[in-house]
C-alpha cells in the first residue's frame, strides 16, 4: 500500500466511526449525542426507554446497515469482476428475482389463503425471510447447473439476465390477480429496510456475512487473475469452473441472505466498486477488498441516516435513498474521472 | 537427427470444436515436434485454425484425436496448475482492466508460484524484475496499462509470459498492429529469449518476410494439405512457400525472398542510367503500369546523377524532356499512355 492509499484508508475509518455514532444517535426519538456516548462507552444513562430504543432497535439497524453495506459491495465487486462487465450488480444472476418471486407467493397467495402476514408481527417476518431465501435459492440452483454445462461466462450473463426477467414477469402475473392491500405489503417489501432485524435474527445474519466476506478475501488471488479472462486464467493454473462456482456461491450467500432479511436493496451494489476503483484507482483485489467493505459501510450507514429523516416520524424507503444519494455520487465521480471506462477495457 | 530434446511433440494430432450433436476437425493428422531452445513461426491463412492449434497446445482446449506430449508426459496427465508452470501463453484477447499498473500484471505470471494469497517472495520479486528488465519496460513499470502503446503492452504481455518462467511461451499473433519497429522489435526479443534463456518459442504469425528471417522453424498450415514444418530456406527453395502465398496481387521473388505486389503492366519503354535511380524509378514505373524492357520502344527513359541529384531525361520520337523529380517523369509519361 502506498502513502496515498494509506491517507484515504485512514480517513475512511475516522468517517466510518463518525457516521456509526451520527447513525445511531439520530432517528425519530431524540436522544442527546453526549448520552449515546455515555451509552456506548457501557456507562449508565439514566433513562430506560433511551436505553431500549438503542438496544432493541438503533444499534442491531447500524450493525445491519454496516453488513449490507458491505455485503452488497463484495458481491458487487465479485460479479464485476467474474463478468468483466461495469454493469454487473450482486443481482445479475437472478438472485433479487429469485427472492421476490419467494415473498411475491409467500404475500400474494398467502393472503387468498386469508393469511395477512404483516399482521402475523415477528412470525411474518420470517415467513418473509424464508420465502424470500427459498425463492433465491431455486432460481440461484437452475443458475448454478447451468453454469456448469457452459464453458464462458459470458453466456452465464446472460442466462441470469433471462431468469430477472422471466421470474419478474411471474410476480407481475401474481399482482395482477391479487387483492390491492396483498399488493402494498408486497411493494412495501421491495422497498427494502433496514431497521427490522432483531437481535435473534442478527445472530443469523453477522456470522453468515462475516464468514462469507472472510472466505471471499480468499479468492482475491484467483480474482485478479481473472482480470486477464478467462484464457490467460486457464494458462496461469485456474481453474474456471471451479472458482466460477464458489464466487456464484459466496456471491448468492452475501446478497441472498441480505435480501432474505432486508429486501432488495438497489443500486449499493453496482455502485460501490466503483467508487471504490476510482477513488483507490487499482484493479488490485487485495486491496479493493478491505476499501469495499468500508465504503460500503459508509454509504450505507450515510444514506440510513437520511432515509430515516432525523426528528420526523416516519422514514424513508432505503431502496430509494441509495439510488437517489448514490447515482450523483458515481456520476460526479465519473465525470471528473474521465479515464472511468478504461478500467473496464484495455 | 534432433539434437535437442523435444518439449513439445504432437502425435497425429487433430484439432477441433466437438458439440453435442457433431465434431468439427479444424487440423487434421499433425505430427510434429517443438525442440527445446528452438523458435518456431506457425504460418497460414487466416481462419485455418492456428489459433485453434495452439489453445489445443496450451491445454486451453482438448485436442479431438491424437496425442499432445509436453516433456515426455500426455498433456491430459497434467493438473492445470503443473502445466501453468511449463507453457506461458500472450494472446490477442482484450483485458478488461485498464487501471492495472505494468508491474502488477507482470506479477501476475507468478500466479501459479505464489501462496493462496497471491502474496512475493523474493524470488518472485526476483524473477519478475528480471523480466521487466530483459523486456525492456522497465521505464513504464508504474503505468497502467490502458496508458501504453501497443507495442509497449505487447512487451509488457511477453514479459508477464516470462515471469511464468515455463520452458514454453506460446504466442498468437504477437506483432498483430504493430508498426515496424517495434515489430522487429518484438521478433528481435523473441529470438534473444530463445537463443539466450533456452526457452522454446512458438508463435502464430503473418510477418512472413521477418518470420522466416528468424525463425528456427516453421510450421506451415495449407489449405486441404498436409502439416508441413521445415527450415525457413528449405521451404523456399523447394516452393513450398509459395503456396502460402498464391494470390494474383502477390509477386514472389525466390532469388531475394522479397514480396511485391503484382501490378497489370499496359507500356512498355526502356531504362538505363545511375543503379539507385534506377532501382527507385522501376518501383515508379511499375505502380504506373509501365514495364521496362529489353526491346526497342519509343519511350526511352535515361537517369543521371548530377553532383547530389538525380536528372532523368525522357527521349520520345518527337521530344526530349528533362525532369528532375520521378513524378514529373511520371507526369510527362501520362501523356503517351493514351497513344
């Protein structure tokens, strides 16, 4: 790592920590930022309703935010990376689709059954998640079957592709016979949220993404490889089925189970590699890895903190506020960057 | 009749692309060896099935029939990682990551060298300066790629190829849009590596006329004929080169190896005079479609050397003209094309 890396590394932490402590001392319910300290610290507060509201709910959705964050990244970076294509997201292969298809049933057939799972309280969420992991689990099967019939992964692209369209064409038959309030608990699912995991449900997701994430930095050798193609891979000793297979594996763990838990979350995923590729400007995954963690992180812990609109009552789709905060973050970053799209091309 | 040991032997060979519903042989019944040190062009047309040869070669792409014998063992016998460590490859295929810098692709080649982390050791570091340094790249080694010229990056790719550090570099079309210099250039390292490392060189090229310069050998494809590998000067003298190269806009010279295109010549007129201005003016002529002959004619063409110029005059039936460049000559001579 050179100087300059390191200089934007520390400053990535410090923002980190900052935005952790802003992240949960916001929120609708005002509470002082000495008093989070205090909290934080370990130190008694004085105040038992505070004390819940940052244990049952602000502290496990600043750990959630901090896991997607960095979950979607890697499996951004990933994808990118296995498809050599900038367009490439945790969801090409179908993984999001596979997940709405899941909940769309789970919802949407669910209540012609007389079932309303929003009012089922923490046994409907997960059924949610359940349905959601089960849908992006089928889809992500078929995907990785045929990923071993096919020898280039291009044709990989664009089978994943097909599956997003076909099983987004099933739910938009599912909508049209469904009852309108089916409808707005399925949209309000896909509108994504951050804030409903408890603590039981994270003892579930941490170990999941951390282990993935861990067992993904692994790769990185295979990965940088892979940058020559598939041809120079084969000749450097890599073997392409079997590192596309655990990258379509780690991939589907990251982004399904944080859509199981959390519903699609858009745009974080494509985005983050590349803010992290040009403010970093290396192609090196060794050092990608850690920067896309924490980026990601940060974003999301940033657009968090907006979507949940500090002081008001109510709060902000997330799915909405990552792409609204998030695309003039890339754009300018694009912009300034004239030489962006030559790190995709040689 | 080898003296050297073969790396590289191929036993009735044929190569391909097998679906599900049928096999399609490119090459057929190839039986050939690549000795150890030796630097070989794989010369054909395009779309003959090179490029298909040699992925077949590398273990990229299994062969359909016959056998690929890499130092004594069946190239199916090798786990991909073992055969990493024999044969490096450059190929033509696009690299989808401009922001890589030169020395971390260079680096890359110890891939098949390094712990699971990917991380140097001092004798990678080691090898990979040494390539850097024998490519001649050590001036941009901190640039990314997508700021090189192309023939900077094919160094920098044979260089990557080098830091494998196999006993076999296979290369498909290594000097492909790259302009004189720098494709001599490239040919000129290729052949130092093999003279100097001992390294076995095999190369899919076009450059015929530098190719056969300095090869060792060469591996000719011909439409609907047999595998042919031979010495440069012995495939000339006994014609089979030509065949290569049979085409109506294509003139072969066998007494000097040089190419030319073959222009329709319509006049006839004589030359004589300074050797050089001669030379040059021929050249002229003969784009113009003007033969020189032997004959009498009525178009007479004298050039002289005076001091450092050149003078031609042009003797007609009717007129004398003095030029004192080859386009007035040419100029002058437009006008009795129409006689």
């Amino acid at each position: 790592m050179n100087k300059q890396v390191l200089t934007i590394f520390t400053s990535l932490v410090i923002l980190l920590i900052l935005l952790l402590l802003l992240n949960i001392s916001l929120g609708s319910v005002y509470i002082p930022f000495h008093k989070t300290l205090t909290f934080l610290i370990g130190k008694d507060i004085g105040h038992i309703g505070w004390e819940n509201i940052l244990i049952q709910f602000r502290i496990p959705k600043a750990i959630t935010a901090i896991l997607v964050g960095s979950g979607l990244g890697i499996s951004g970076l990933l994808m990118q990376t296995l498809f050599r294509n900038p367009l490439a997201g945790p969801f090409v292969l179908g993984i999001s689709s596979g997940a709405s298809l899941g909940v769309a049933i789970a919802i949407l057939t669910g209540m012609s059954f007389g079932l309303a799972i929003n009012q089922l309280g923490i046994g409907g969420s997960w059924i949610l998640t359940v349905s959601a992991s089960f849908g992006a689990f089928l889809v992500l099967s078929v995907v990785i079957l045929v990923s071993l019939k096919i020898r280039d992964s291009m044709s990989l692209l664009i089978i994943g592709l097909m599956f997003g369209s076909a099983t987004g064409a099933i739910v938009s038959v599912l909508q049209f016979f469904s009852k309108a309030e089916s409808i707005q608990a399925y949209l309000i699912w896909t509108f994504g949220s951050l804030g409903g995991l408890t603590w039981e449900e994270l003892k579930i997701f941490i170990p999941v993404i951390f282990l993935t994430l861990g067992w993904a930095y692994t790769f990185s050798k295979s990965l940088n490889a892979l940058l020559l193609g598939d041809n120079y891979s084969r000749s450097m000793g890599v073997n392409i089925k079997k590192t596309r297979l655990i990258i379509i594996i780690a991939t589907s763990l990251l982004a399904g189970t944080i859509t199981a838990f959390c519903g699609p979350i858009a745009f974080i995923g494509i985005a983050i590699p590349h803010i992290t590729r040009l403010l970093f400007n290396t192609a090196n995954h060794k050092v990608l890895f850690p920067m896309v963690i924490f980026s990601g992180a940060i974003l999301m812990l940033f657009c968090d903190i907006i979507a949940q609109m500090p002081g008001k009552e109510y709060t902000l789709p997330i799915n909405a506020v990552t792409s609204v905060l998030g695309a003039p973050i890339v754009i300018w970053l694009v912009v300034r960057r004239k030489d962006f799209s030559k790190s995709f091309s040689g | 009749m080898d003296h050297n040991p073969c790396v590289i032997e191929l036993k009735n060979l044929t190569v391909g692309y097998r679906s599900t519903k049928k096999v399609i042989p490119v090459l057929q019944n190839i039986n050939v060896n690549l000795q150890k040190g030796e630097m070989v062009c794989l010369v054909g047309e395009n779309g003959i099935g090179k490029s298909t040869l040699l992925r077949t070669l590398a273990g990229i792409q299994p062969g359909l029939e016959g056998q690929v014998i890499i130092n004594g063992k069946n190239i199916e016998d090798f786990r991909i990682q073992e055969l990493s460590k024999i044969i490096s490859l450059v190929l033509t295929d696009r690299i989808f990551a401009g922001n890589l810098k030169v020395d971390e692709l260079v680096s890359l080649g110890r891939h098949p060298y390094t712990n699971w982390l990917g991380n140097l050791t001092p004798e990678d570091q080691d090898k990979i300066t040494w390539a850097i340094e024998i490519s001649d790249i050590k001036n941009i080694r901190e640039k990314p790629i997508n700021e090189l010229s192309d023939g900077q990056f094919q160094k920098v790719l044979i260089a990557r190829a080098l830091a494998q550090d196999g006993d076999i570099i296979i290369l498909d079309e290594p000097t492909a849009h790259l302009d004189l210099p720098n494709k001599i250039s490239i040919l000129k390292l290729l052949k130092d590596l093999s003279d100097h490392t001992g390294k076995s060189i095999l190369m899919a090229t076009h450059e015929l006329e530098f190719g056969f310069q300095m090869a060792d050998r060469i591996w000719m494809v011909l439409k609907n004929e047999k595998f042919i590998s031979g010495v440069p000067e012995d495939l000339m003298l006994n014609h089979t080169f030509e065949k290569l190269i049979q085409h109506d806009a294509v003139n072969y010279d066998l007494s000097n190896g040089r190419f030319s295109v073959n222009h329709e010549l319509k006049w006839q007129c004589n030359l004589e005079g300074d050797p050089t201005a001669v030379f040059w003016t021929i050249n002229a002529l003969h784009r113009n479609r003007w033969s020189i002959t032997q004959e009498e004619t009525n178009v007479k063409i004298k050039a002289v050397k005076i001091k450092n110029h050149f003078e031609w005059i042009l003797s007609t039936d009717k007129k004398n003209i003095t030029c004192t460049k080859i386009e007035e000559v040419i100029n002058s001579l437009k006008h009795f094309q129409h006689l």
